[in-house]
C-alpha cells in the first residue's frame, strides 16, 4: 500500500519554507523573497514518488505581533497545522533560536509523534547545526535523531532523505491528485502570486506588506480568437488575457509602484510574464494597473479575500 499525506510546513519568517517547498516539487510553487511573511495564504505543493504522495502545504512564518493582518496569517498556519498529517518544522541554521522560535516549538511540543525538523541553511555563513540541535533538544525532547536533518534547500542538498524522513511516518493512503500535478493552485490565484513576488522584490524597502494583487478580469482566447471567460474553460487555449491591479494602502504610495514614467510598473510586469511563460502553455497578455485600497490591512472583508484559510 502507498503512502498519501499532508504536511504542514512550519516555522519563523524566512526561514526558507518557500524554497524548500518549491526544491521539493521542482517548480515555482510559492514566492520566494527576502522579505518576511511573504506567504500569505496556505500554498500546496504536491509530490509524487514510488512511494506515494506528499502534498505540502506552505504557511506564512509564524510571528509574535497584535496587528490584525498578522493574526490572519496566523489563523491561516494554525489551521493547516491542525488539518494536516504530518509537520515539517523547519529552522534557520544561521539565526540563533530565540522567544519565538521556543513559541514555535511550544506550539509542536505536543505534535513531536508526527513531526520532522529541516535545520535549513546549513550552506549559509554560520550556520551552527550543533545549537539547533540542542535547543531541539531542550524544546522537543521526544523528536526522534532521526527525524532531524540538516538542508540546503537553496542547493538542493538533503532534500531526498528528509522525503524518505516523512514518507516513513506518513499513512497508507490513495493519492487525492493525479501525477501530472505539481500545485492545486487555481490560474488566478498563480498569476496573482507571480505579480505581487516580482513587485515585492522590487520594493522591497518601500512597501513589503503595503500591497496585494487583485485579478479583475481573465479571458481565455482560442485558435480562432473568440474570446471565453475563464470560467468556460474552452477545449482549445492559445492565449490568456489578464487585467490585474497591484493594490496600495494609500494614494502616495502609487507612484512608487509606476516608477519614474512608468519604469517600475514596466519592470514588474515584464518579469511577471517572463516567469509566468515558464509555468504556463499560453501565450499571456497582461494589463497592469495600480490603484489605492485605503487601510486594507485593516478592513476585516479586504482581508477575508486576501488570506485564504
């Protein structure tokens, strides 16, 4: 009998949940950026092996803060936690654990049966697996030796004994995703990923957390080019267009998302197309605006679209 699970991944912001995700399934699955608590929504991921399937599941990084938004996403981990099979913890070789890695590890303590530890980054300038182990030690000490292991999700190394490492915890199950499958993500919600990763890199000192992307319209066009509504999905695709908004929290932030005559907007969509033409078969048209959300962070039915639990 094969093996299906989920597993939650869990851990403090930019810890690399989002590489190692996107390692592990060989495609871009979720945003990576150096900005924290850039998931905001639960990402899966799916992999197939010989021994079954895996679907993981991406969380944003756990975080001590009051501010509504935050706790959405954390609603969001908890709930992927709770519902899922298994954990992959995952720890940043190079950060000194501190109060909120031991509220991290607080929170799996009781979970340890059904948990497995990343120590990630281990290529990075100073990494120390020796203190990571001992305050595994002390915080999880049911964890099993063989249910810690050292990564680099950035290069690829490790990743095959830490999937042997679940798989041998994982239940007997039927796969709920054919092996064509990679991600369970819906188009619009992918595109509107891809666009907010390439405007969060580019901003990144202005606005990390000031934006989102909004899918106003999508239109499949066909080999004839009659126009569908995405919802028809029409038997033959060639061509994908799409008006998006990148949305800001205030009027005086908008010019920072064009650019001088338009430099910045040009550059964020170029980019996204060029990474959505990778994940995608269709040739895609993208129409890219900016408009003001006031205060979205703090409007309750703003982040109820937004964060998807």
């Amino acid at each position: 009998m094969k093996k299906a699970a989920f597993v939650a991944l869990v851990g403090r912001p930019s810890v690399g949940k989002s590489t190692l995700i996107n390692q592990i399934c060989g495609e871009k699955v979720a945003i990576v950026s150096a900005v924290p608590q850039t998931t905001r929504n639960a990402i899966r991921g799916i992999v197939n092996r010989e021994q079954g399937q895996l679907i993981f599941v991406d969380t944003p990084g756990r975080h001590n803060s009051e501010k509504k938004f935050n706790k959405k996403l954390m609603e969001v981990s908890g709930r992927a936690i709770d519902e899922s099979d298994l954990v992959l913890y995952v720890l940043d070789a190079s950060r000194a654990p501190g109060p909120e890695e031991s509220a991290v590890a607080a929170l799996l303590a009781p979970l340890v049966a059904r948990t497995v530890v990343a120590v990630n980054k281990m290529d990075a300038h100073g990494a120390d697996y020796a203190l990571a182990k001992e305050f595994l030690s002390r915080e999880l000490s049911g964890l099993a030796e063989d249910r810690c292991l050292k990564i680099s999700a950035r290069n690829n190394e490790g990743i095959d004994a830490l999937l042997a490492a679940l798989y041998a915890i994982a239940p007997e199950g039927d796969p709920l995703y054919g092996e064509e499958y990679y991600t369970d993500q819906e188009v619009d919600f992918r595109i509107a990923e891809v666009i907010r990763g390439q405007a969060i890199n580019r901003l990144r000192q202005e606005l990390p957390h000031s934006l989102y992307v909004e899918i106003a319209d999508m239109e499949f066009i066909d080999e004839h080019g009659v126009r569908f509504a995405a919802s028809k999905l029409p038997g033959a695709r060639s061509a994908l267009w799409v008006r998006a908004f990148i949305i800001v929290e205030r009027e005086s932030q908008k010019g920072m998302v064009v650019g001088k005559g338009g430099a910045m907007i040009k550059a964020i969509r170029q980019a996204a197309l060029k990474d959505l033409r990778l994940i995608f078969d269709w040739k895609i048209d993208l129409d890219l605006r900016v408009k003001t959300g006031k205060d979205w962070r703090h409007n309750d039915a703003a982040l109820r679209r937004i964060v998807k639990l």
